[in-house]
C-alpha cells in the first residue's frame, strides 16, 4: 500500500490537503471528517487501515482544517472540497467511489451527492439535517466526555463565517437517489441527536439504510467505542454498493 500526500483545488480556488492509500484496488472510499477534526488525527489513521484491505482509501481534511487552506463555513461552501477530491479518486482510476462521512462531512456528502451525482455509494455517521438543528449538549456528563476525554493531536479548525446561507441536507437528501445511502448514528449522540438520522432516513428515497447503536455516541465516536461492528457495517455496505457487479450510477 503506497501513501501519497498531495492537495487538490476546490471550484472556489482553496487547496485541499489529502492522502491517498493505494494498493490496486478498483473501488476507493473518501473519508471526511467532521467538523474539528481532520485527517491525521490518531482516529482517522486508524479507520484508514481498517478500510484499506479492501479498499483503496482517499483521506481529506476540509478547509480550515489540517492542512487545507481556507476557513471552514459550516457547510456553506465545503462540497466544493468534497467534489474535488471525488474527482481526484476518479481520475486516479477508481471505478467506483463511496464517500464515508462523520457529522458535518455527512451532511457536506449528501449536499455534494444530491447536486453532482458523482459518486456510488454514501455512509453517513452521526450527520445532522441542518445546522440549525444541532443539539450540542456539551454539559451533559456525555457531552464533557467527548470534548475533553477525546481531544487527539490533529483536531482544530480555522472557522470562517457560521452565518452563511445553507441547504439543509434534509430538503435534499431525496435527490440523492439512486445513490445508495446508508445512516448510522447512536442514541447517545450529544451533539446531533438520533432523531437527525431517522428523519434523513424517512426522506431518503431507495437505495438506503439505517443502524443505530444503542448507547453509540457522536459521528467517529462510535466508530472507536464499537470498531469492529463499525467496520463490518461499512464494509458490508459499500462491499454490497461497490463491489464489481453494482451498477455504476456515475455518468
């Protein structure tokens, strides 16, 4: 498995740092983090190898995160990031693209998925169905102890306007069809709470999923408290949507 490191351009101009983990293998899963977070967090390294047996893997950071140029706009303006590391993945070869996204990278997945149709399969943990509706429970003993328990090297953002004009990723998930998409998300969710993804999930047309994870927490969360279910859910799912015999929705 060869790692390159290497930044890309948004349509607005900002470079966009990545990493791509390639191995030959013909379908790549983009992973893109939440809001905060980035991709050489101890975390996302690690998803990144779990993933990576099977599939080739794109790591990202947003702007205002990591690497990346820009400030973060609260997902005003990051599909544009997303779509150039999409179109990155595919240039590089890879015949099928699924993007796994926590959090506010779901949402950006879904706004991105919905307007340019360019991927073939969506795994959405822990999103919210618009910014206005973030809970953020952040004195609840669960709260406290995924701010201060679970701070790693890497994490931070360089924010930029939170009041921009969004699209709630709710009035647009229907359009995402016939990309298949798949909504995880804990009951104990702090920040974003459960009801976030049953009600994406209700709006979503066919192809689409939902797991929850009772007593899960928030977006990557999950993934590190339940790792190996976490995975074996991933994998199965883009496993099923991306594996040689899915029909390409990619035009």
């Amino acid at each position: 498995m060869n790692e390159t490191e290497l930044f890309v351009t948004s349509g607005d101009g900002v470079k966009i740092s990545i990493r791509h983990c390639r191995g030959g293998k013909k379908a790549a899963v983009v992973i893109a983090p939440g809001f905060f977070t980035g991709k050489d967090t101890r975390t996302y390294r690690r998803l990144e190898g779990d993933l990576k047996d099977v599939f080739d893997v794109v790591s990202m950071d947003f702007r205002g995160h990591g690497r990346s140029e820009g400030r973060y706009a609260y997902s005003a303006k990051e599909k544009e990031d997303l779509k150039a590391v999409i179109g990155y993945a595919r240039d590089s070869g890879h015949k099928k693209i699924g993007v796994l996204g926590f959090s506010y990278g779901g949402a950006i997945a879904i706004l991105e998925a919905a307007e340019y149709k360019d991927v073939d399969s969506l795994v959405c943990a822990g999103s919210p169905m618009a910014s206005g509706e973030i809970e953020f429970k952040w004195w609840t003993w669960e709260g406290l102890k995924l701010g201060l328990w679970r701070w790693e090297r890497g994490k931070g953002v360089r924010s930029g306007n939170p009041f921009l004009a969004k699209v709630r990723p709710l009035d647009v998930v229907a359009s995402v069809s016939p990309i298949p998409i798949l909504f995880i998300h804990g009951t104990g969710d702090p920040t974003v709470d459960v009801r976030h993804s049953r009600m994406l999930y209700e709006a979503a047309r066919e192809p689409k999923a939902i797991k929850i994870f009772e007593k899960g927490s928030h977006a990557e969360e999950i993934y590190r408290r339940f790792p190996a279910e976490f995975i074996q859910t991933v994998k199965e799912w883009f496993g099923k949507t991306l594996e040689e015999g899915a029909v390409s929705v990619y035009n």
